[in-house]
C-alpha cells in the first residue's frame, strides 16, 4: 500500500493485544495519523516516516502498540499529506500488519 493523497485512509481490525505497522522510512516520506479504537476511546497518534539521515529503511517497523486488552480492535491509518519540511515527497507505504496474540 503506498499513497500520498490527504486523507487517503486504511482500516485493519484485528484481535489480538497489539499491533505493530511496518512501512518504509527515508528521506522522501510524510506523516500519517494512526487511530487506535480501544474499548471506545480513540487514541490517534501523529506517525513521522520521514528518515534526515537519508538511508532507506525498508520493512521497518513505523508504528508498534502492544499491552492492549485481548480482544477486537480496530486501526486506521490516514495519509495526512504533511511532511517535515526536509523531506521531498509525503508518501506513506505500509508493507505488512504484525498482530500480537
């Protein structure tokens, strides 16, 4: 999954007690806004894939949350099209979901 279209969102519910997003890091990444429904309450967290040190991270993990209560939940991930103002591009790429048991 790759995009750097604003508001361009995935929705991945899983059941497990944490979740762990991996992607891809480098110097021509953007910001996602992941949102985490746990029992109700949504925690949204501001993910930075932006890397200044221009080395290229691939199937690195960009978001991890564990610790959860077991059970179902729900995870979004929203394309906010920001970026650090050192980046060159604002593209989020999400290779694969990690669900902890």
């Amino acid at each position: 999954l790759r995009s750097s279209v604003k508001d361009d969102t995935i929705t991945v519910e899983f059941y497990g007690t944490g979740i762990d997003i991996i992607g891809y890091k480098s110097w021509s990444r953007g910001q996602a806004e992941v949102t985490l429904d746990e029992s109700g309450a949504a925690v949204v967290t501001l993910v930075e894939t932006f890397d200044a040190s221009y080395d290229m991270h691939y199937q690195y993990p960009v978001y991890s949350v564990s610790g959860l209560t077991p059970g179902n939940h729900t995870l979004k991930i929203r394309v906010t099209g920001e970026r650090d103002f050192l980046a060159s591009g604002n593209a989020i790429d999400v290779d694969a979901f990690v669900v902890h048991k």
